[in-house]
C-alpha cells in the first residue's frame, strides 16, 4: 500500500529556520538525509521532495480565457506544506510509525519538531477497462 507522508510547518517554522544556527541547519538536514536512506534501505521510499519556501508559493486557477491566474500566499495561512514521503509499506500502521518518526525531526539545540504529518493512502488508479 501506498501512502503519502505530507510534512506541515506552521507559517513561523519557516520564518525561523533561516535563522536557525548553523549546526542546527546541519542536524537537521543529517536527519532527513538519514531518514530518506533508512526508507530506501528498506524498500519503503517511493519518492520524496522538500519544498522551496511557502513566500515562493503562488495559487494558480485557470482564468475564463483559461489563462494561469496566480496569486501569492495569503497571510492568513497557519501553516505550509514543507515537503512529503511517498512510502510503499504495508499497511497504514507502519506509515503512522514513519511519519512519527519524521515528526521528531530536530530543531534548534536537538529538540524535536514534532511537526503533524499528515497521512494519506494514494488511491490506485480505476481498471484501464471499464466496460
């Protein structure tokens, strides 16, 4: 079974992490390193990617002329997606152990994050023949 580890940072997560000393940066780009080696060691990863800042992040809708209109992030918004772990594991219990795990991600002096991981299972696609 799949399922797609979704990492959520609260909005000032990110504003604090460019000021984060330098071994805590360090630590915690170590971790995730290891994290995503242990996953792919043990056949579990099928894929993951860290996101670029949410400042970056545009909202895009297709406009009447079915052009892009983008809009920036709103300041309203508590949190961001950080990045995500898609895991082929065997059953929703050990992708809660995993995205445990990559909860206790470390911050500043070691302490872990303990960010929420949002778990979704990833839906096969319907047969290619339906009749």
């Amino acid at each position: 079974m799949k399922f797609m580890l979704l990492m959520n940072a609260p909005r000032e997560a990110f504003d604090e992490y460019m000021s984060w000393p330098q071994e805590a940066i360090d630590a915690h780009t170590a971790f995730m390193r290891r994290f995503g080696a242990k996953l792919s060691a043990a056949g579990e990863l099928a894929g993951a990617e860290g996101l670029a800042l949410a400042s970056d992040a545009k909202l895009v809708r297709a406009g009447r002329n079915g052009k892009p209109v983008t809009d920036g992030v709103f300041p309203e918004s508590k949190e961001f997606l950080a990045g995500y772990w898609i895991v082929d594991v065997d059953g929703p219990q050990r992708a809660y152990e995993l995205a445990a795990e990559a909860s206790a991600a470390p911050g500043v002096a070691g302490k872990p994050l303990n960010v929420p991981i949002e778990v979704r299972e990833v839906m096969s696609a319907p047969p290619a023949d339906l009749s």
